[in-house]
C-alpha cells in the first residue's frame, strides 16, 4: 500500500460517518472536511497517528537491519493472545500498517 492508501483506510476507520475521499495536493494525505480537520496524515505525523499508538498499545523498535517493527498485542479468547506485527522505513508508517492489519485491511 503507498501513503495515500494507507491514510484513507486508516481515515475511514477512525471516522466511518465523515467525508474522506479528498486527498491532499501532492496525494499521500486525507483531508476530512466535513469534520473540520485539514489534512491526516498517519504514515509521516506523529500528531495524526501518535493517539492510535497510545490508544491500540502498539510498541514499535527498531533493529539492526531493519528499518522499524511495530508490534501489537491484543487479548484473544480462543489463543490467548492475537499478535499483529508490521515492518516499515519509519516508525510512523510501521504503526500505520500494524494498526491496518489488525483490523483486517
């Protein structure tokens, strides 16, 4: 997935009732306008994906030879544990990618 596509699933998560088919300029960010919020980009902004790690607990570390991992761990009835993890170039992205594939996207 690029940036663009990855902050318009993340976008329609976080807010499935709002507008968020616009895209920035250069098209890597969703702009949601009909809540009053400029562009969200959560591959590159730690103020746009930084509440989703904190709420969703995602850790993230990075490694020689690998660029990040982001890591996420979540109460599961029938394993114990469920474990969702994500490599990406920035440790944005990987929290990006890690949330998206824990959803099922």
């Amino acid at each position: 997935m690029n940036d663009a596509e990855i902050n318009l699933a993340i976008a329609k998560i976080e807010y499935p009732d709002a507008d968020v088919s616009m895209f920035s300029e250069d098209g890597s960010a969703v702009t949601i306008p009909n809540i009053g919020w400029g562009v969200t980009d959560y591959c590159n902004d730690w103020s746009d994906i930084g509440p989703i790690i904190e709420r969703e607990k995602i850790k993230l570390f990075s490694s020689e030879g690998v660029d990040w991992k982001a890591t996420l761990v979540k109460p599961c009835s029938e394993l114990g544990y469920r474990v969702w993890t994500q490599e990406a170039e920035t440790p944005t992205k990987a929290a990006a990618l890690c949330y998206l594939k824990m959803k099922g996207q």
